[in-house]
C-alpha cells in the first residue's frame, strides 16, 4: 500500500508539473505582456512565434486578433491570386508598409486545386478563402479550402451548397457570399449561397435577378453588386444589387453601372473603376452629381494590364501581369482635390497573370 500511495504522489506531481504556465513575460502579468507585445509591427510576428510556444500559441489566438482589433492595431496586407506559365494557380502577399520588399509567396497550396481555374477568392476575418472552380476533365466543385495567414496554414473547409465556376464572391456583415457562376448540371445558376464563420456553415438561396455570367462585384454602401459579363454587340452594362434588408436582388441604378466598364473598388464609400477599353484610366462615381469623373490616366507600361484593384486605407493598389504594381493615393475628390501616384512596386520576373486581389488585415 506504502508503495502504491507513494506512486500516486508521484503521478499528481507530474501532473501539475505538466500543466504549470509559464508567464509570457517574467515578471509581467499576462494582461500587460499582451498590451505590449499587440504592439509589435505584423511583419515581426513570424518572430514572436518562434521564441515560444507561448507567444506562438498568443500571436495565433482569437484573444490576439481581438485585441489588435479592438486597438486598431491592425494592419492590412494584400493578397494576390495569380496564374502561373504552367498554367497553376499560386498564391502572393505584399506588406504595403514594406513595399520595397515585393510580393511574397504563399507556400502549402493543396495540390488538387492547382489546375482548377474559376475559383473564388475572398478573405474573411483572419482568413484566406478558395472555393470551388473546375477544370478541364472536373465539373464544378462545392470544394473549399482556407488559409490562416497567422499560422501559415492551408486546411480543408466547409463545402459549399452547390458547386459553383467562375462565381463572385464577396463579404458582407462579417458573412462570405458565393454568387451566381456554372454549376454541375444539378445546380441553380440562380442560386447564391452564404457563409457564416459561427454557425461553420452555408446557407443556400435563389432569387431569379441572379445572373451565372458574372464579371465583376463589388461592396458598396452595405450592399452588395454584381456586373454582368459584357457581350460584344451590346452596348449596355448590366448589373443588379442584394438588400441586406430584404434579401432580394433588384436592378441596380442604370447611371452608376453605365461607367462599371472595369475592375472596381471602394474607398470610403466612393467607387472607382479602372477602364482599361482604351488605355488605362480610372474613373470615379460622383453621387451627388450623378456621373463619372475622369480622375488620371495610367501608364499602361507601369500597370501592366489587365489589372485588378484593391484599396487599403485611402491607396488604392493597381495590380497589373506579373504582379507590377502602381499605388494611388486618391484625395478628397469629390471636392475637388487631387489625385497622386505615390509610388510602383516593381513585378515579378515571370508574367503572371493575376485572378484576384484581396485585403487582410490581422
């Protein structure tokens, strides 16, 4: 009995030397160690997580994203979509703080999708998305994959409810929406489906204003707006608009969409498009005036198009073949002010060509 008492004291000793927590900084609380290592440039996190496994385990956690957010200590990098000469996809990142540096690969994409072309690409809280595509001899697919940018990461997700090619995809009230595009031959080209990161599920819904052929979307005072592709003998752009409040897609304002001849993106409530039909301009909607206002022409050989735009802050990022990149630093124009190119990021010595750009802020 003496030996057996004896064991068990042993075992509880190893017990609670196994689940003893080291602070993450001696001598600090953990609360304060957070407030100051929150503070910490996002480009020097890979570094925190190595020195160890405690502020791996904090750099990666939802109380880290919180407090950084809640701070407004986030910082936005960009992600580019892109398509290699053997004709893969593969995966960039630019720091714009560190634009000197260039883009930067994204490694661990998973192999089956790497020949898959229509795919969505969309970012959703501290999270990279892939969703579905198709390929030469595979139908469309409900396929979904993830990528945690503060763990370096690609995992399988949750499928869509219905397989979807060449769709649009936006986010909306912390909510991911796959639109539109080629299903199987089972699937509703009427059909939009929504992501909900609590619930780790999707929703499907229908409404007939939805459109397979879709070209371009876009986020815009809480809603969200999907362009048609754009026939060759038809003049006319068409595009129709989601009410969160309804939920219904209706026609969206003739006007505005008659100057969506391009890649579109908003900066504080204002929508630019780059028009690349006859050079390379961007154009900007004027609410209150109700028109489309020149705001520059681009240098087609710095742009490189055709290109796709993304914004961060109030620097929208023109991101054209082989990831050249031109930044614009756009003012207050709707008052008269001025437009600025700030700077180019030089491209990559291949050609690629670029599927999509996105903003992820950690």
């Amino acid at each position: 009995m003496e030996h057996l008492d004896d064991g068990k004291e042993s075992s509880n000793n190893a017990n609670e030397v196994g689940v003893t927590k080291f602070p993450l900084i001696c001598g600090l609380p953990d609360d304060i160690s957070l407030l100051c290592l929150a503070r910490v440039p996002r480009k020097y996190h890979s570094v925190l997580k190595c020195v160890s496994k405690g502020w791996r385990d904090l750099v990666c956690s939802e109380e880290w994203h919180c407090y950084r957010r809640k701070h407004k200590l986030e910082e936005t990098w960009i992600y580019a979509l892109c398509r290699d000469k053997l004709d893969q996809i593969c995966c960039y990142v630019l720091d714009p703080t560190s634009s000197r540096k260039g883009w930067k690969p994204i490694h661990g994409l998973p192999p089956r999708i790497l020949k898959r072309k229509g795919m969505g690409f969309e970012a959703l809280g501290c999270k990279l998305f892939l969703l579905g595509g198709c390929g030469w001899s595979e139908d469309a697919t409900d396929e979904v994959y993830s990528y945690n940018a503060a763990i370096d990461s690609w995992v399988k997700a949750a499928s869509l409810s219905t397989a979807r090619c060449y769709f649009a995809c936006e986010v909306l009230d912390e909510k991911l929406y796959a639109i539109g595009g080629i299903g199987s031959n089972s699937s509703d080209p009427h059909s939009w489906d929504t992501f909900d990161p609590w619930t780790n599920g999707w929703t499907s819904h229908r409404d007939p204003n939805i459109f397979p052929d879709i070209e371009d979307s876009v986020v815009m005072d809480g809603k969200i707006y999907i362009r048609r592709t754009k026939s060759p003998g038809t003049p006319h752009v068409y595009a129709v608009v989601y009410e969160p409040s309804s939920g219904t897609w209706q026609h969206a304002d003739a006007d505005m969409v008659s100057g969506w001849r391009g890649p579109a993106v908003v900066v504080d409530g204002i929508l630019y498009v780059l028009d690349q039909s006859s050079g390379t301009r961007l154009m900007m909607w004027h609410k209150e005036r109700r028109e489309w206002i020149p705001v520059g022409k681009l240098s087609p050989l710095l742009t490189r198009p055709p290109c796709k735009l993304v914004a961060v802050g109030k620097s929208i990022f023109v991101v054209g073949k082989g990831l050249s990149t031109v930044v614009v630093h756009v003012g207050d124009l709707g008052n008269g002010g001025g437009v600025m190119l700030g700077s180019s990021i030089p491209k990559l010595i291949s050609d690629y060509n670029v599927i999509s750009c996105k903003c992820l802020a950690i």
